[in-house]
C-alpha cells in the first residue's frame, strides 16, 4: 500500500497488449503501486527449467515432458546421461563454465577454464549462486546467511577476490572460484549440492580495468583493509558458526597471501577451517612426491627440494614436505627444512634477508651466499625436485630445464601454477629439454606429447580437498590438524598402480574417482579418530564403507 492504493484495487477484467488478463496487477500497476512476486509451490514447465534442484535439462523423458508441461520448452532429442554431460558433450569450455555457474547442478569443470570465466563474470552474470557479502552488509551478516534458501550447510567456500588464481585481484567477480570448487566436492567428494554454499567477501578491488568496468558487480572503491577488513571477517566467521554449527567446514580459497595466513592461524583453533591454496594443494603435491619415489627411489629426506614461489602455495608445500620428513626420520622439523629452498621474486631466500621477510618465509631463510636467478640456484643447490608455484608463466626455461637433467636421471619436475598461461613450463617443454627424462606433472591439464618415438602423459596435480572434507565430515571431527593433511596424502599416493608408474603418472587417474576418494576419507578419518579429534562415536568399523555410503549420488530421479 501507498497512499491507500493497492493492485488489489485493479479491475479484475483489465487486460493488457492483446487481451491477456493482468491477473496479479503487475501490467497496469504504476511505480507507486506494490506488486506481489508471486511464484508457485509446485515447480512445472518454464519455471521447473529454471529450477537447478528439479531441472533435468535434456534428460526429461517423454513422460515427464507431458506430465511437467514441458513439450516445445526444451528440444525434441532426449538424453539419458549423467547430470552436466549433455552440457559438456556440445559446448565450448567457457559456455560450459556459465553453464555451472547458472545452473549449479554438481558438475564439475575447473582450471583452466573457470579462470576466464571469474575474467568475464560480470558479462555472464545471470543467477545467483551465492551469497554477496559486502560493508553494506556489516551488522547484518547473520540475516544475510539466513537469507540462503538452504539450511543444512556442511560446505562453505569463501574468497575476497584479490588473489584468483595467477589472475590477480578480480573483487567480486572472483565468485566463479567458490561455485566452481564447490561443484568439485560435489563431482569428487560425493557432497549434495544443497549442502554447498559460496561466498564471497566484497571489500572492494584495487584493480583499475574491473573498477572502470561498465559491466563490473561489485563494490566499486579500493580495497578495505586493516580493522575495518578484520571486523568485517571476524562478523562473517561469528555469523556462520551462529548459524550453522561448529561442523561446517570453512575453506578459504584465492585470499592473498598477507590475509591468508593470519585468517588461518586466527580461526584455525576456533572453526573447522581449511585453507586449499596452503593446505590443499599442499598435500596433493606431497602425495605426488611420496609416489614419485617409486620411480626415483630413496626417501623424501634423501632429496633436495627447490621451489620457484613463496607464497601461500609455496610455503605451504613446503611446510608439509618437512612435516612427513620428519615424521619419517624423527628429526626436528627445524632441520628437515634444511633441505627445502625457496626462491622468490628477489631471489633465493637466504638468512642475510631474513629481516626484510615476511613471517611465513622467516623459516626458510637459510644460510647461503645471496642468489638473484632461478637458473644459479639450480646450478648452486643441485635439487632433484623442482616445484614452480610462482604464477608466472615459462619460468622454467631450457637452461634451467636442462641443468636440472644434467645432474638428475629423472628429474621431477612439477609446475603448478594456474591457468594454463602461467604454468612455468609445458608438458612438452619439460619432456623434450629433459630428453624424455623427467618426471613431469603441472596444475592445468597438458595434452600427452610424443618424444622420440615415445608418448609422455603428464600428470596433472589432482584436486584433493574435496576428499579430505569427507573424511572431516564422515567422524564429525571439529578441528583440521596437519596429520591429517599428512594422511590424505599418503592415502592418495598408495592408489597409484604400476600401470600407472609405467605411463609416468604420480597421480591416480580420475576413472575411479569415487573409490579413491572413499579410501582418502577412510585414512583421514582413522587419524582423527587417533588424535581424539572425531565426534561420531562409535567408531564405524568399515571407515570405507562408511564414507562410500555417505556420498551424494547425482544420478536423475524420475518424476511422477
């Protein structure tokens, strides 16, 4: 009501263009007249397909077709696969990725594709798929999640946009990540879609093009930082556990590196909190490592450990290679870091610089004359492994390549960093420089190369998070500790077979993904149980079985 007028007062005969009756009012209503949104209780035609829990897309029989009012809606060719398959069977990869992030149907579909995606998401922009949270919001951030039409989240994924992957900051576009992860642990971890909820933290963006940008969704001012940024947060962190319990899990994903490592260390102790760029990653890299020993033999203490990177990823990777060296050795953990060097964009990281570092490189500063290039590093540390997280693209070069193949038989060497474009070397780079020698697997898919006669698969840095939430939530355990990271990872390395180990891989391939991610879980699992970490009591006695029928199946239903 507005000034005493209401649609209700509408002549119910009125019609509008063509004689179709304005049932509701919305047609002849004026600006000042209120309009109800009605909608209906039971989705059918138009409004079912545009129900991403009921829409079934091309898989709706001709039954359902009748019985759902969908006949001439959707075209007349059936089909009866999996959910997401009729999407990526005829579109390209980035059509594809809208096509996640406007339905949301548990699909997956990640780097290097949704990277472009995050690029264009104001032009793409249809449906919401998450929650906004921005200083618009501050005060109000409970109600906001009560907002969400789902209640029982297990899943949340969150990201302020500064950090997407080698993209830099993309504000609030950055939101293609949560979706995109989220439709992982779906695919991979067996989580039902409506247990998954994105997020995205909108302080802002430094970056001028977005802020420039007609078609930009976000906040349009610079990023807040300091108190404010941290107030905002803490309200956001008190809000979700408020809401939803001491039992969902926090990942946050593609924040920067001096916001990364405090929010981690700050919630880590009072939420069940999982950082994948630091922690994620950090442990598939080291299943990888741990399974490319049976190709290079020794233990992991018998290498040295080189690393282009010290970032979130960097360190992190680093921290947890140390971490199982010294659970396997019994050595300090101080002198098991004695064999990891890192070198950032200064150069390698030695004691003299130790004062000018930030915190989280503080521990690998070692004592070692000063060093500006990665190509004098090799030459100078000698590694057997050489691990590129830098986000810049071709660091690896044929020097460096090559010198690593000098003075290795099979030199391993893994360039993580995304999207395709910043890899620091190719599949075929790789093989070819190190004449069909290395060891070689990368953070975005390469296609197999042919060397000499000779056809390489390069492995590609599998996603694993969605595994080791499995295994979080399977015992209901409340709090993530680095043994259980170190579990996952040996988990994941004792499913790679010897044919795999023939074709060069150090990772399981994604054939049977759901088994592998039982098995993962099952181990992640049992460690919480040993820490004392897991309150689902008792214990199951198949951890296995357990974890598989705790999976979301995202098979079609029949409708009647």
């Amino acid at each position: 009501m507005r000034d005493e007028a209401s649609v209700l007062d509408l002549d119910p005969k009125s019609t509008v263009a063509g004689g179709v009756r304005d049932v509701y009012g919305e047609d002849t209503a004026t600006e000042d007249q209120f309009v109800t949104p009605w909608t209906l209780s039971v989705a059918a035609g138009y409004s079912l397909l545009r129900d991403p829990h009921h829409n079934k897309g091309l898989a709706f029989n001709d039954k359902e077709r009748d019985a759902h009012y969908l006949r001439g809606l959707l075209p007349c060719s059936g089909f009866s696969g999996a959910p997401g398959e009729e999407t990526d069977a005829h579109y390209s990869p980035v059509s594809t990725s809208i096509a996640k992030v406007h339905g949301h149907d548990g699909s997956s579909v990640y780097t290097p594709t949704v990277g472009e995606a995050c690029q264009k998401y104001g032009r793409i922009f249809g449906r919401p798929q998450g929650l906004y949270i921005s200083f618009k919001e501050k005060g109000r951030i409970l109600e906001v999640l009560r907002n969400w039409p789902e209640k029982n989240i297990q899943v949340i994924v969150v990201t302020d946009g500064e950090r997407i992957l080698g993209l830099g900051d993309l504000g609030c576009q950055g939101m293609g990540i949560p979706v995109g992860k989220l439709s992982l642990y779906t695919a991979l971890g067996g989580v039902r879609p409506s247990a998954c909820l994105p997020v995205t933290i909108d302080v802002g963006t430094n970056n001028e093009k977005l802020l420039n940008d007609e078609f930009y969704i976000g906040l349009r001012q610079r990023r807040a930082t300091g108190q404010e940024y941290s107030e905002l947060l803490h309200e956001f962190m008190s809000a979700v556990k408020q809401n939803y319990g001491e039992r969902v899990l926090i990942q946050f994903e593609d924040f920067a590196n001096h916001n990364a490592f405090d929010l981690l260390a700050k919630y880590g102790t009072t939420h069940l909190v999982f950082n994948d760029d630091i922690q994620g990653t950090a442990s598939v890299v080291l299943a990888g490592l741990v399974a490319a020993l049976n190709l290079v033999g020794g233990t992991l203490a018998d290498h040295r450990f080189l690393f282009l990177g010290a970032g979130e990823a960097g360190t992190g990777i680093a921290e947890l290679i140390a971490l199982e060296m010294s659970k396997q050795t019994n050595m300090p953990v101080e002198e098991t870091r004695k064999k990891i060097w890192l070198v950032d964009s200064k150069g390698l990281i030695v004691s003299s610089r130790k004062e000018s570092l930030q915190h989280f490189k503080k521990p690998w500063a070692h004592e070692h004359e000063p060093i500006k290039t990665l190509l004098d590093a090799v030459n100078d540390i000698k590694p057997t492994v050489l691990i590129g997280t830098s986000g810049v693209g071709r660091t690896f070069t044929k020097e460096v390549v090559e010198a690593m193949a000098s003075f290795n038989e099979r030199p391993i060497i893994l360039a993580l960093s995304n999207p395709t474009s910043q890899s620091e070397c190719t599949a075929e780079e790789a093989y070819t420089w190190s004449e069909g020698r290395a060891i070689f697997a990368s953070g975005s898919p390469f296609a197999p190369v042919e060397y000499e006669g000779k056809v390489y698969v390069p492995g590609k840095q599998c996603i694993h998070f969605p595994r080791i939430w499995s295994g979080f939530d399977n015992v209901c355990t409340i709090r993530v500790h680095d043994d259980m990271l170190l579990a996952a990872s040996e988990a994941l390395a004792a499913q790679v077979t010897q044919e795999n180990f023939d074709k060069g891989l150090i990772y399981p391939p994604f054939a049977n993904i759901r088994n592998i991610s039982a098995q993962i879980a099952a181990n992640v699992a049992t460690k919480a149980y040993e820490l004392g970490l897991a309150t689902r009591l008792p214990q199951p006695k198949d951890l296995v079985k357990y974890a598989e029928s705790c999976m979301y199946s995202p098979a079609y239903r029949s409708y009647r």
